[in-house]
C-alpha cells in the first residue's frame, strides 16, 4: 500500500524511510521519491536496536529535509520514530489503521496501565488519523475514548482503499495461466486471494461447497496464496470430501494475478472476526471488480466498505456455511445478475476504489495539518 501511495506523491514531495528487504535498490529506483533505508532488515524494525537506529536516521532525515508531517504506513513500529519527530521537532504526524491492531491494542490497553500508557503515547501523539474503512473509524474512535484522547477521537478519517485499473481488469487472456495453475476451462471456478488465515472464512467456503456443487455440479474452487493455515485447510477439504474440488495454488506473482481473476467466474471474500484478527476491508474484493468479477464478501469487518450490496455484490453471514452457499448459487444460477454486478464493479474502481483517489485523499488530510514551509538544517 505505501508503495503504491509512493508512486502517487507528486515527484519528490515524499521522503521514504524504512527498512531494507531483498531487491530494494530495484523497487526503490522506480519511484518519484527520495527513498532512505535504514541500515536494518526491515523486519528487524520492531526491535529495541531496530527502533534506535530508525529514530536516530529520522531526525537526520528531519534535520536535512525539514518535512512538514509525517505519514506512518503503520502504529508500530513507525509511531515510534514519529513520535520522537513531533516531540524533537514539532512534526505533526498520521498514522493508517487497518483494524487488526486496534482489537490487539485494545486488548491490552484493557488489562495493563502500562499498555495504556504507551497506546496513549503513540497514538494518542497523533494529529490526525486515518482508517481503511467505516469499520476501522469506529474501532478507532472507541479506542481513543478508552485512553481519554476525546479531541483525536474527532479527526479520525476514514479513507477506503484501492486498486489499480490499468493492471486489474477484464479481458486479459487467461489461457496461460489456467494452463500453469491447472485451472481447466471446466467450472464454475469460485476464487479466493488471501493469507491462509482463519479469518479469511476460507474454511466456511468449502465447508459450502458441497451444497455448491449440489446445485451447480463441477464448481470448483481455486484459493491463491501462502499461510500458517495451509495443512489444517486441506485436511479439511479431505474430511469435507472436495479435494478434487479445491485448488491451492499458493502465492501468485502480481504480474500473473489479473489473470486469475479473468479465470474464475465468481470472487468469494468470506472474511469473518476469528479471536483478533478481522478483515478491514479487503483490497483482493476490489481486484477482483476490477476485472469484472461479481463478488460475495462476508459481512464482517470493513468488507462492506468493499462491496457495494446489491451493485458489485452480495454480502452473507460468514460464519454460516449455508448462507455462503446459498449467496454463490443464487448468482450462479444468474449469469447476467452476475455480469451486472461485475460491470459495476469496474466502474466502482474506475472512479473510487483506486490509489489515484486515496493519494487525493491523503494529500487533502496532510494538507491540513502540516507545518509551514521551513528552511532545513545546513
């Protein structure tokens, strides 16, 4: 998502902090911004050395560029070294929330003074800050109000996320990739694109295929990506009777993943709260109504944001197997329903749900609370 927000900054007016991953020279030269890594795996971030030396390369970073706000892609670890900028320099900062972190944080805050003391802190330091839907906004509105931050509980934003219509459409021929990943042009093929996670409702899928295929005989079922969940997954597929039903066809490259999309006739997001982890919103809903898929998302979390009810898609129980069945085979049985949910789907992304309007967005909430131009530090 920040690289994607990179790219979308006018020319030169982002400065890049983070850590360093494989091939990040590679990605970091493809975009119109000034990009300084830290000398640290970025994953090593979070760590007490990680968290020193980013804070001590961001006031470098301050010192030389004089910025006027700061965007943390994330609560932590990247509050911590804005947290110091606002304390050090009087830099305003934001910080985007996604959902999942808010219900752990407010866990915590919830039997430990000192948790509560530290969330107060970091976000209680923010000027302003932004959720990736109506869901989140909520969440982090009543967050706010347990650490007693009543005036930051009123700028909270709420900014929907996007994709990228120009790489996620329709029409892309899908004959290599149903030919590289197996997906034969029998069907219909029901699709899903997440983590292999429990609050991904993948599991609530295929515990409805059965009654899927009832209706519908030869529906299958491709899922696209990696996770923890993958043995328990098909050890229930085995159990349910569907393995030759399902497909896990593990991670996809981006480049060959609008393919996929052009090859299943309907995209299901089941996505349910399971303990602490929720959905958001969904990006992988939106790609797929960028290539023209009618959707079935669970009603959960920040999934409605994603999916427009009874114009992209329908919304179901995501806990009930029954409900998911039947919300697929009512469109399976309705092929035009489904090109006409699709067709809106498309245009859906075309004027909202794409990172040109969330760059906009961001841009006017930044604009806001920025300092005033300021020469930097010879």
């Amino acid at each position: 998502m920040m690289g994607e927000l990179a790219q979308r900054y006018p020319r030169n007016a982002l400065v890049v902090s983070s850590g360093a991953y494989a091939d990040s020279a590679a990605s970091d030269a493809t975009v119109p911004q000034a990009v300084d890594r830290v000398g640290i795996r970025a994953t090593r971030l979070r760590a007490i050395h990680g968290l020193a030396l980013w804070t001590w390369r961001a006031s470098l970073l301050a010192r030389r560029h004089a910025p006027g706000f700061v965007w943390c892609g994330e609560l932590k670890p990247a509050g911590y070294p804005a947290r110091w900028l606002r304390a050090r320099y009087g830099v305003p900062y934001g910080v985007i929330v996604y959902g999942t972190e808010l219900l752990l944080l407010d866990a915590k805050i919830r039997r430990s003074a000192f948790k509560r003391g530290t969330a107060g802190s970091l976000l209680g330091g923010a000027a302003v800050v932004v959720a990736i839907s109506r869901w989140t906004a909520d969440l982090a509105r009543d967050v706010l109000l347990a650490l007693g931050k009543t005036d930051l509980a009123g700028r909270v934003e709420t900014v929907p996320l996007g994709t990228t219509p120009a790489h996620f459409r329709p029409g892309i021929d899908a004959r290599a990739a149903r030919a590289k990943h197996g997906l034969d042009d029998g069907g219909p093929w029901l699709l899903t694109v997440s983590r292999l996670e429990w609050h991904k409702g993948i599991d609530t899928v295929m515990r409805a295929l059965p009654a899927v295929r009832a209706a519908h005989p030869g529906t299958r079922y491709a899922v696209v990506g990696s996770g923890p969940r993958r043995p328990q997954l098909e050890r229930l597929a085995a159990e349910l009777g569907v393995t030759e039903a399902v497909r896990f066809l593990g991670a996809v490259p981006d480049a060959e993943l609008a393919a996929i999309y052009n090859a299943a006739d309907l995209y299901v997001g089941a996505s349910r709260r399971h303990e602490l982890l929720v959905e958001g919103f969904g990006i992988s809903l939106v790609e797929a109504s960028a290539c023209g898929l009618a959707v079935v998302g669970g009603r959960s979390g920040g999934v409605p944001d994603a999916v427009r009810e009874g114009e992209t898609g329908i919304l179901v129980d995501p806990d009930d197997p029954g409900a998911v069945a039947a919300g697929v085979n009512a469109l399976l049985a309705d092929p035009e329903r489904r090109k006409q949910y699709g067709a809106a789907g498309r245009r859906a992304v075309e004027t909202f749900y794409n990172w040109d309007r969330v760059v906009k967005d961001l841009i006017r909430i930044d604009a806001a609370y920025r300092l005033p131009a300021r020469p930097a530090e010879r």
